[in-house]
C-alpha cells in the first residue's frame, strides 16, 4: 500500500459513506453485489446457465432406481463416502470452514 493509498479502515468507511448516499431502490442490488463477493460459488452457481441437457432413457431408469433405494434406505452414508475418499467427518467439515 502506498503513503498516498487509504487504509482498508476508509475504504470501508468511504463504502459506508457511498451506501448510504445510495437512493432506496438501489440498496438492494448493491446489497446483492457485496453477497457476491463474500460467496462467488453461490453466485457463479446462480448465474449458470439451466442444464438442459436431455435425459435419456436409460437415464431417467437410472434416477428412479436411485431414488426408489433411497426411499428403502439403501443409499451410501455420508461417512461411507467419506472414508472412500480417505475423510473423516470431522476433517470434511474442518475443509469447509478454512479459507
């Protein structure tokens, strides 16, 4: 940061300043940008485009089959899943909360 650069604290002051100059109506789409920031997977996620792929046949057998085992509790446990990729749950969870 240069001599002549603000520190984070009057950028983050100055933000304040610009968002409360902001009319109403604007307030919720600068609010909808700085979640952006604080989440891009969501937002990339929402901004995606529709998968709108087909489904084959074969495919949607497929789907129901899943579904209908997993109706008859036949599905894979999470810690299943987990110990195949070498996880616990306690360390998957420790992966999400470090940035």
């Amino acid at each position: 940061m240069s001599p002549m650069e603000p520190n984070p604290e009057q950028r983050r002051q100055q933000a304040h300043l610009i968002l409360d100059m902001l009319p109403d109506e604007k307030i919720p789409h600068a609010a909808g940008l700085l979640e952006e920031m604080l989440d891009p997977v969501t937002a990339a996620l929402a901004k995606a485009s529709p998968d709108d792929e087909a489904v084959s046949e074969a495919e949607a057998r497929e789907i129901t089959a899943a579904r209908e085992a997993l109706a008859q509790g036949r599905g894979i446990a999470h810690e299943d899943v987990l110990r195949e990729f070498g996880l616990s749950p306690d360390g998957f969870e420790q992966m999400g909360q470090s940035q």
